[in-house]
C-alpha cells in the first residue's frame, strides 16, 4: 500500500454505517434527513444508494455514545424493576 493509498478517505455504504452507529438502514437514512449525517455520495437513480465517509460515521457514533452516557450519568442511579411490583389503586 502506497502512503497515498492510506490516506484516500474510506467510503462505505448505508448498511455499514448503520453498523458503525447501531441503527438499521432506514434509521440512517432518517439521519440523512435530519440533517446529522451527511453522505459523500449517492447512486444513480431517485432512491439510490447513499455512501458515507467511514470518518464522518465514526465521529457521529463517537457522539451519540457520549449524549447517551451524559443522559445516563444525569438521570442517576436507576432501580432495575422486577415487573412484579404491585399494583397501588
């Protein structure tokens, strides 16, 4: 491999992405749509396929790691429930 080789961005496709960020394909494309995600590319057609930078998908999962941890650390320490509490009327 050449130094330019390693240096070219990755692309990768949706459901790649989708891996990298726990998502299903459509939940990525929903990504797209809202502006979060931004595709490198697209394929031919109306509906064509959407191909990202692996970079670009790595920082957005690094992120929505860290807003779930935060949301976790602020809500404090959760009793786990058994669903067999009982009922108060």
């Amino acid at each position: 491999m050449t130094v330019e080789e390693s240096t070219r961005p990755v692309i990768i496709g949706a459901v790649e992405a989708g891996r990298i960020l726990k998502l299903n394909r459509n939940s990525v494309t929903r990504l797209v749509k809202e502006d979060k995600l931004t595709p490198a590319g697209r394929g031919e057609g109306l509906k064509g396929p959407m191909f990202f930078y692996k970079a670009d998908v790595e920082v957005l999962a690094a992120e929505r790691r860290a807003a779930l941890l935060r949301r976790l650390t602020a809500a404090g320490p959760q009793t786990p429930r058994s669903g067999r509490e009982p009922v108060t009327s």
